[in-house]
C-alpha cells in the first residue's frame, strides 16, 4: 500500500543545503512531480547585488529587460521592454511594478557561483538565473510555466500562491499582453523571506505578490518543446542527407488502384527515413549537442580577431596568466557510440580522447597547471575555443 505524499513545505536550516535533503530523493519524490517550499534553503542569505544595479543593466543594450506594471482599478498590466532610459525608474511608483533581467549569471560572477549549488542537476539543463525586482505589490500576475523552476527569495520577503490540485485550468486572459490565467484557485499561500526557496516543476499554476520591495532569483530549466527539437532535427537531417537516399520500390508489385497509396508504400517512405539517422548512430547525439550548447542563448561567442598562437599562450600561462570561460559559453560533453568523446561548445564539435573534453567542460578558468593536464589533441581544441572566443586570456599585471 502507497504511504503518505512527501511534504511540501520543509526546512532545510539541518541541512544538507540547499534542498533540506539528499538530491537523489529530491529527484525521486518532487523533481517533475509535486512543488516544494524548502524553509532556509540558503540560511542567512545576501542579495550580492542591489536593486539600484539592476536598473543600471536594463539601461545597457544586449540585456533582456522588461517592465511590468499593474492598474489594480483596471486590472490592466501593461509590458515595456529594455533597454531603459535613467530617468525611467525614478518616476515609476513607489507599487505595482516589477523589473525583470534575464540571464543575470551571464552578468554577474556572484549569480553564476550560485549554480554551482545545482550541480546534482545536468548543467545544459540549466537556462539562467532571472532576477526580478519588485516594488510592494509587484507581480507578474498568475501564470504557469513549461519548465522547472526554483525560486530562490534574495531580498524583502514575496506572496507565493500555488495551485497544487490536479488538472488545473490553464485557459489564458485573451485581454492582455501577458499569457495570464483567467481562473486561478491557489491550494496554498506562502510567504518567502531571504534564504527560503520555492521549487516548482513545470505545469504548476503560481502567482508571486511581494509583500515589500524585495528581490527574487529564479533559476530556470531549459525545456525545448518537442516541436522545437522535431524541426531543429529535420533541418539537421535534410541539411546531411545524401542526394541518393530517395525512396524506392524494387519491390513493387502490380497495383489493383493506381491512385491508392498502398501500406506498402508508407513502409517504403518510413524505410528512406529511417536511413537518415540508422546509418549514423552518432547523429541525433551530435545533434543535440549542438542544438543543446545553443538553445536560447541570446549571446554567442564572437570570434577573436586573432588567437595568440600556442606558443604565447603558453607562455601567457607560465607567467600567470589564466583563460576564463566566456559568460555565454555553453559547453556539454558525450561519449560517442564509437568510444571517442565529443565536446560541445555553442553548436561546436570537437572530437577527443580521454578526460579532455569532461575537464573542458566543467572548467571556468585554465591556469598552467590545468593547461599541463590536457594531451596534445586537447591542447589543439583549447587552441580553437580561444579562437572562437569560448576562452579569454587574462594575464597578470606587470610589476
């Protein structure tokens, strides 16, 4: 017999931070399955920015910025995108506003440091921290997202309304810009103070209402839609796909009906098609590592005008130099069915032996002992990545 549902408010102030509990049975008991409200997930947290220094960015041009305002009178809410002007915030009431940056971790080292606390998580799965600032009242109205999200409350404390039943209504308001529910019947109410953390899988209707100006760090997952992968796919295909893969019948029979397209006719058409990815068993994986390293990146890496040659480099590195990862580099790694390694950079391939392409990958900076680490062929991939501006080199001041 089936025990009690787990919790769904914890607190995490034991330990282990920041899930209150082994990430396996997070895993096993919420992640895609139930929400879940973690009570000091980051006990004493600091916000490692001001609100001030998010205004500041949604002035500067390439950052993902929008405005959110509502007419409670009306019930009217109303979108602006970035980037602002200065003189924007200063007028804006002192409610019913929120400010929302995406992808801050790209922006800000002490954001990108706090993924390092979901590392239990495929790191390609992850899309961005989101910060939202909101003035009391500030929200961006009831809403469902198609992917997980953690909530994480850095500053002032915020309103969490959840509906948690089965089968919720998902109809959206046709009257606004935002995709907004028209019914929403939350089944719980929170409030979130700095350090606390809200999980909720994808699906979940929620509706966040601060309760005084307060700061929100949203760490959200990227969830392609099938039709997104379907296309992105068949565009791979029909781009590789030899010009004498066609379909064939030396097989055929008379037919009863000329105008009948026959069974055998659609195994035929399905048999042309499985060629396209059965005569490459590497092919979706490479696929989707490029398609993976480069979905919803609102930045890729340029290429560097010219990259040192490996000599310098080495000698850049022996002096203490260090090449740090580019904010918007997005890198995974595969074993191929052939045994060698693949590494995946922004929608670039690299073959490689070894460890090479793992410890690539995970690094976000490479001193001379890191370089020293590689073999020859990861050395030469390295070499590249810094070409294509994955990797910048930072050398030491001189004396």
């Amino acid at each position: 017999m089936a025990g009690p549902p787990p919790p769904i408010e914890i607190d995490a102030a034991a330990g282990p931070f920041p899930l209150g509990m082994p990430p396996e049975r997070f895993l096993r008991e919420y992640w895609q399955k139930r929400p879940l409200l973690i009570r000091n997930a980051f006990p004493g947290y600091v916000a490692p920015l001001e609100p001030e220094d998010l205004a500041g960015l949604a002035c500067e041009e390439g950052v993902l910025a929008r405005l959110i305002q509502h007419d409670r009178a009306r019930d009217d809410w109303s979108v602006r995108h970035g980037p602002f002007a200065e003189d924007d915030f200063p007028g804006l009431p002192d409610h019913d506003w929120t400010l929302l940056v995406q992808d801050m971790d790209k922006w800000d080292a002490d954001l990108r440091a706090l993924l390092d606390h979901f590392a239990f998580l495929p790191r390609w799965r992850i899309d961005d921290v989101m910060v939202s600032f909101a003035a009391t009242g500030g929200s961006v109205g009831a809403h469902v997202d198609q992917y997980d999200v953690f909530l994480l409350q850095a500053r002032g404390h915020r309103r969490w309304l959840i509906d948690a039943g089965p089968n919720p209504p998902l109809d959206f308001r046709p009257d606004v810009e935002l995709k907004l529910l028209q019914r929403f019947t939350p089944t719980h109410d929170w409030v979130l103070a700095p350090g606390d953390m809200l999980y909720l899988p994808p699906g979940v209707p929620h509706h966040g209402i601060a309760e005084d100006p307060c700061l929100t760090f949203s760490i959200g997952m990227r969830a392609p839609g099938a039709g997104e992968l379907l296309a992105d796919y068949a565009d791979s295909l029909a781009a590789e796909a030899p010009d004498a893969l066609r379909y064939a019948d030396p097989d055929i029979t008379p037919v009863a009906d000329p105008n009948e397209i026959d069974a055998a006719a659609l195994e035929r058409v399905e048999a042309a098609l499985r060629q396209l990815w059965r005569e490459d068993p590497d092919r979706l994986g490479d696929w989707f590592g490029r398609f993976i390293t480069t979905y919803r990146s609102a930045v890729l890496p340029a290429a560097a005008e010219a990259a040192p040659p490996a000599e310098a480099l080495e000698a850049a590195l022996a002096a203490g130099g260090c090449l740090r990862r580019h904010p918007w580099s997005r890198m995974a790694w595969r074993r191929g069915a052939d045994g060698r390694i693949r590494l995946y950079a922004s929608g670039e391939q690299h073959l490689l032996p070894g460890e090479d392409a793992r410890r690539l990958a995970a690094a976000e900076q490479i001193d001379a002992e890191a370089y020293a680490g590689l073999s020859e062929p990861g050395r030469a991939a390295l070499l590249a990545l810094v070409g294509a501006g994955h990797y910048q080199l930072e050398q030491e001041d001189a004396e």
